[in-house]
C-alpha cells in the first residue's frame, strides 16, 4: 500500500509521515499544476492542512503503477476535493521522492 499526499501537504507533515516510513509505511509525493485563473484553490489546501493526514487518499499501487496511471489518479484526486470540477488538468512531475528533499 503506498499513500499519494499532495506536495505542499507533505511538507506541512514531514516529521510525521518520516516516523511512518519507519513503520515501513510508503509514500508518494505529487505537485499538482494549477492554472492561474484556479490557483487561489490553494487556499484550500492549506485550510484543510490539520485534518488531511486524517483522511489521506490512498491506493494499493506501486510506485511504478502511479507514475504509469498520473492521469487516472489525477482525476480521482480531482474529484476527491472537488478541485477541478471543469478542468481536465493532468497531474505533473507525479513521482514517488524521499521526504528528505524537504529538509
């Protein structure tokens, strides 16, 4: 099982998710693109910050399989938080990292 977690959001949790990874927990990092004219959804996401470790999408994939499949979770993440209702915008640089990079 591997948790996808927008990029921003994981570095909000860093040292929360590094404690998970070392229960063996995986992650996935992804940086959504956002059209200027939609960017103030942002907002969004740090206003939901506090209560989206709870609720954290995740799917029984492999690292591979995400890169492979970007469009598809793209918009079932989409969807999820009713970011792009009109906008069919793929996921961009979607790739598994190491939270290290925030450090």
């Amino acid at each position: 099982m591997i948790f996808v977690i927008e990029q921003k959001i994981a570095g909000f949790y860093k040292y929360k998710i590094k404690e998970l990874q070392n229960f063996g927990v995986k992650f996935a990092v992804y940086s959504i693109y956002l059209p200027l004219y939609i960017r103030k959804i942002n907002l969004k996401y740090e206003l939901d910050a506090e209560t989206f470790f709870e609720n954290m999408i995740y799917y029984d994939l492999t690292a591979k399989q995400i890169s492979d499949n970007y469009r598809d979770i793209s918009e079932k993440i989409s969807k999820r938080f009713k970011l792009l209702p009109d906008v069919k915008t793929p996921l961009k640089n979607f790739y598994p990292i190491k939270l290290s990079r925030y450090e």
